[in-house]
C-alpha cells in the first residue's frame, strides 16, 4: 500500500484504505488545467489552493506579465511516491531548473557538512561591504532562523547577494587573472583574508609557496593558483560534474607543489544529491549550473506569493530551509478541500503516519 493512499485513508477516516484511496481523492480535488499568471501548472493543482494563487496574480499583474517577472515554469502535482504537499497538489515550483533545494533538506546531513564550508567561502570572499548581507558568514546553513529574525525583503536581499556572489566567485575560477585582480582590490583582499587568512574559515594558508600574508603584501600567482584550485574542489561539493574549462593566472607563475594545494573531487554520499545536480545525481540540468547562481525570482514575485500566506521553501520550512523554487499551503490551515476536510487535517494525517512508521 502507497504511503499516500494511507495518509489518505487517515484523512478520511477510511479503514484499512483502498488501493486507490489517494487516486480518487485527487480526482475529485486536482484540477489538472490549472494556470499561474497564464502559465500552465505542470501536474494541476488542488483547487483549495486556486484562490491562494489568485490572490498572488492580482498584486502581479499590476506589475507585468509572467514573462516580464521571470516566470517560466510552474509545477505542481507531483506522483510516483510520496513529495508532501506536491502529493496533494497543494505545492508549486517556479522555475524549477534554476532555483534549486540549495542545503538543510531532509536526509542529507553528510552533505550538509560539505556544503557548509563552500557557502561560508564564497560569502567571504565575495560579499564584501554589501549593505544587503551585513553578516560575515553564510546566511544559507540557518535561512529558517534567518526568516524568523528578519522582514521577508532583508531575507530576500541576502539571499540574493549569495546568489550573485556564487555567480562571480566560479567566474573568477575560470580566469586566473581576474582572480588575481580581484583578490588585490580592496574589497578582494578583505575578502581573501577572511576566507584564506589566519581569520577565515581556513586558519592554515592554502598554499605554503609565499608565506605569511601582511596586509601589505600583494596576492601573488600562486596565492591566486591555490585560491583557484579551491574554487574548482567547491564546484565539485556543488555539482556531480567537473569543472569547466578553466585558465591559471600568468603562465610564469610560481606554482604551488602538488600537496600544497587543496582540489579533489568531492566525497561520495550515502543518500541524497548535490544542489547543483538533477534528480538523483543525474548531473547537471541545462541550466542548472553555480555559474547561474540559485535564485532568479524576483523579489515582487516572492512577495505576492508570500502575501498570499504561502510558505516560501526557502525561508519557512524551519530548520530545512533552502527550496527555493517552492511555495506551499502549509501555512493555510483552514482551506478547505472540495470533498471536505482541511489543510490542518491532511497535516495531522501526515503526522498520524509518521508516529505509526517512527
């Protein structure tokens, strides 16, 4: 038996449930022609959830259309097992390729301690003096705390300097001698010192070629050889691919002797795939890429969805923050379904499960 046609069952007080429980329910709620903002839902949606998605379309469509807000895919409904809202149809994606579930999901500790390091390293090498993220470190490991401690727009804009910066910082990877420009600018040198320095998040230098650093000393091509060689391992933490082409600072460089730099594939994982990857480790989607960053939904899109009294995935979900690409109705409780029965009784069928399968 499907773990949805029992959850079903539970809902609705059938018992022991049909094989087809959840099949019906769905034919009877799921409107499989659904639109967002003119865009067809992939999957449908549960019709308890159309006047949320309306709500949001009002405040949009003063603003433009879906192709003027960056609107490209919408999906729903999803089948084959268990993907919790999604199930019920009471869940959408937006652009699912490139925003993708970045850290915190359910399952993957093992990869939430690699992951943690690369999200510190890039913020503090390339969010420097930016008044949208006044924090030093990584606001990704601890986005629901987050949410709870800032306005939904503060939490938006520091999100989004992260993005940005992932984008620039595998840009640098791939040209040496923008790097090394980079990394002797002030803002870059800050920011080298608190990624690299004795102050960072790496308390021993990456490369033992030029020694101890001063605040007076230039960053030299084999500083920027070893920076670059960490940029290439953090893509490999990212994605199940390796790097792309990539070109070392000034040929003359002094470079660093093999075990002085640190670039290595990532280490395998039990479960679970890399932010960067498709469905179960399948490699790179087009589109889908570090290079791109993770979040491309507009602060007014988010803010209509939110407004609308959806949780947002990357913010709301408490300690398991991080999907950025989906909105749900785990914040409306009190919807009612068609068939009858609410939002908060499918949560306590869910709960109900899960203390009979511990």
């Amino acid at each position: 038996m499907a773990k949805t046609d029992e959850i079903t069952a539970i809902l609705e007080g059938v018992d022991p449930p049909a094989a087809n429980q959840h099949q019906n329910w769905l034919n009877r709620n799921l409107d499989v022609l659904a639109k967002f903002m003119g865009v067809p839902i992939t999957g449908g949606v549960c019709r308890a959830m159309q006047p949320a998605l309306r709500a949001a379309e009002t405040n949009l469509l003063r603003l433009g259309t879906a192709s003027t807000l960056g609107i490209r895919t919408v999906s729903g409904f999803q089948g084959n097992g268990f993907h919790g809202f999604h199930s019920w149809g009471l869940a959408i994606d937006i652009n699912y390729v490139t925003n993708p579930y970045i850290m915190n999901e359910s399952g993957e500790d093992v990869l939430d301690k690699q992951l943690r390091p690369v999200f510190d390293r890039i913020c503090q090498l390339m969010v420097v003096n930016d008044p949208r993220h006044p924090e030093k470190s990584s606001i990704v490991p601890r986005l629901g705390q987050l949410r709870r401690n800032h306005q939904l727009q503060q939490a938006y804009d520091a999100i989004r300097a992260e993005s940005e910066a992932m984008q620039r910082y595998f840009t640098l990877m791939q040209d040496g001698d923008a790097l090394k420009q980079y990394l002797n600018s002030p803002n870059g040198y800050q920011g080298y010192k608190a990624a690299f320095g004795p102050d960072g998040v790496n308390p021993e230098p990456i490369c033992k070629a030029p020694g101890q650093w001063t605040p007076v000393q230039l960053v030299t091509n084999s500083d920027a050889l070893a920076v670059q060689h960490r940029m290439e391992a953090d893509w490999t933490v990212l994605t199940s691919r390796f790097v792309p082409q990539v070109v070392p600072p000034n040929s003359k460089a002094v470079v660093c002797k093999q075990d002085d730099v640190i670039f290595e594939r990532a280490p395998p994982l039990p479960t679970g795939d890399r932010p960067f990857d498709g469905l179960r480790g399948v490699g790179l989607l087009n589109g889908r890429s570090p290079l791109a960053g993770y979040l491309d939904m507009s602060a007014e899109l988010v803010s209509a969805l939110v407004n609308a009294n959806l949780r947002w995935g990357a913010t709301d979900f408490g300690a398991y923050s991080g999907d950025i690409m989906h909105f749900d109705c785990g914040n409306l409780g009190a919807l009612t379904f068609p068939t009858g029965h609410t939002v908060a009784d499918l949560k306590q069928a869910m709960s109900a499960w899960n203390r009979a399968h511990p």
